[in-house]
C-alpha cells in the first residue's frame, strides 16, 4: 500500500511540476475514461494540489500504523523474552532442588 502511495506521489509531483511550467492560455486536458476533456489550468493544479495533499496524508497515517504496529510488536517481544528468562529460571531451580 505504502509503495503504491510512494509511486503516486511521485506521479503527481512530477505532473504538478508540469502544469506549473504551463502558460496561463494553455490547453490541459484530463483523461476521463477514453475520452480527453479540457479542463482549466487553475482547476487542474488545484486537482492535482489536493491529490498530493490527500497521498501525503495517507502516507503518514500508514507510517504512524507501522510504527504503532513495531511498538506494540516490540513490546510483546520483550513480555515473551521476560517470560522464557522467568521459565528457565524456575526450570533450573526445579532441577537443583
């Protein structure tokens, strides 16, 4: 998921940096299906603006997800090595005795 956001960030930075290059009196146009429809450079930048707004967005909840994710993993990990330590400490004291 994160690459797929990674992949269209970069997709839509890149056409950003594209439309920026554009005149004012240029002609965009967006594919809608198989059909090309003019749309207005302002309205086009604003799409793509937000486009990049909401992948941005996305991206940082699914890096906080991960890192709440390796948390919570981190932490069960060391709950389980402080049980093993506590099971072969009370292993030993069974073989002593």
């Amino acid at each position: 998921m994160r690459k797929k956001y990674t992949i269209q960030l970069g997709e839509n930075e890149l056409v950003l940096k594209e439309l920026d290059l554009l005149k004012e009196d240029a002609n965009v146009y967006k594919l809608i299906g198989p059909v090309l429809v003019k749309q207005d450079l302002a309205e086009a930048n604003a799409n793509v603006r937000k486009r990049i707004e909401y992948i941005s967005a996305e991206l940082k909840r699914l890096d906080a997800t991960v890192q709440d994710l390796e948390e919570k993993q981190n932490s069960k990990k060391d709950t389980i090595l402080k049980l093993q330590q506590r099971i072969q400490s009370l292993q030993s004291g069974k073989a002593k005795a």
